[in-house]
C-alpha cells in the first residue's frame, strides 16, 4: 500500500508541458532529489496536506522539494540525490546553491523550531505543491501559474487540479492547508468540484513580498495553526 501512494504522490504531479514554451519541469531535472523526499516522508497515516503553488527559482527549483531552502533542505530534511540542469535554465545549481529562498527558510525553520525532528512533522503532515512547473517571463522574471495568459493558465491548472485530486485521495487525508491564498482557493474549487470532502483551510503564505509576513510570520501562523487544532500535532 506504501508503495502506490508514494507512486501517486511521484506521478500525480505531472502535468502536461507542453502546454507551456517557457518552463522547466524539475520533476525531470530534479527527479532524485523529489524522489527522494517523498519516498522518505510521505505515509499513509499523514491527516494534514500544506499545498504549495509551484516552485521557487532558489527554493524547489534547485532541489526539487517544496519551500526546498537548500540549508533547510540539506541539513534538516536531509535530501539527496543528483540535480540536473535544464538547457533553458542556468541558474539551477541544486543542492549546491549558494542562494538562500527567504520563503523557503521561514516555512522549514518554523517546523524546524516547533517539531525538534522530522519525524515530529511527517507522523501527521505531508507538504506537497500544486504545479512542478518553474515559469519564466521573456525577461527571466519567476512567474506564479495564475500570471500566465488565460487559455494556457486554465489548460494547466485543470491538469494539476485533477493531479491535487488524486493525490488527496491517495494519501487520505483530512485537511489542506494553502500557503497563502491562491493555493487555498485552487484547493477548495478544486476538490468541491470533485465531489471530494475534505476541511479546507488556508496559512499566510511565507514570501518576503507580503509585507505582514515581514512583521512576524511564524507568530501568525502558530496561531493560525493553533485555531485549526494543528499546533498540537507537531509540537515535540
């Protein structure tokens, strides 16, 4: 049973590429690395689900797991395996990135902080990202899949809605939390409209672009978490 919902959890993220001209795939480049930490964290007995949108150019963009700081990453989480370098993409470094993703750092270091060891975290939750695709402007700028033009944006989005709903499925669990609105709201529509029952909630996202969470974020999400009955989950 372990097997096929790690299965789920590895090829319920592919998406059509195609759809896209400017794009990296790291489930292709980074698919060690990905492996890695889902074979290594998902279980079957996890309840809660923190989504994500899509990778971060110094974050899952370079090592191919979600929020995936690369100190977080390499000493916390303790991933490794190989990183390639797509040909449209030579900013990817992997594990050997030198940049540090602020959103990334704060969203790891805060479970970090609060669980002590990984395992404090991964007995009940699982963090898993809407869409694999990295998205580029013509001038290099990181862009999120809701900035992409409308035809393409929606084609994609459809296929990673189906992908979210069957791995809510797979995993069982019996919550989702957005980081940050886009995702919460993708995950409602998504899943209500599957006919699928689970409590959708929503965290402020981490990202150092929201001026609120530059004036303390991990004291509003322990909060928030604490409303949600999560906070006594992961306590160590």
């Amino acid at each position: 049973m372990q097997g096929n919902v790690n299965n789920h959890m590895i090829t319920g993220n592919k998406v059509n590429a195609n759809l896209l001209q400017m794009h990296s795939n790291l489930l292709e480049y980074a698919w060690d690395t990905h492996r890695c930490y889902v074979e290594k964290y998902c279980r079957e007995v996890q309840s809660v689900l923190f989504l994500g949108m899509n990778p971060g150019p110094f974050g899952m963009a370079q090592t191919g797991v979600p929020f995936g700081e690369v100190k977080a990453v390499r000493s916390w989480l303790k991933i490794t395996g190989a990183v390639g370098r797509p040909a449209e993409e030579q900013r990817i470094t992997g594990l050997d990135c030198t940049q540090s993703e602020v959103s990334g750092a704060r969203f790891w270091g805060f479970f970090q902080e609060l669980c002590g060891e990984t395992h404090n975290f991964f007995r009940h939750c699982f963090v898993h990202n809407l869409c694999p695709l990295i998205f580029m402007s013509e001038s290099g700028k990181n862009l999120t899949p809701t900035e992409l033009p409308a035809a393409k944006r929606d084609a994609l989005l459809s296929c990673c809605d189906s992908a979210l709903c069957q791995v809510v499925t797979a995993l069982g669990v019996s919550m989702v939390i957005g980081v940050g609105k886009l995702a919460e709201q993708r995950a409602r529509r998504a899943l209500a409209e599957a006919g699928i029952t689970v409590r959708v909630e929503g965290i402020m996202h981490p990202s150092p672009r929201n001026p609120l969470a530059n004036k303390g974020w991990a004291n509003i999400v322990r909060d928030k978490l604490d409303h949600l009955g999560v906070l006594s989950l992961l306590a160590s």
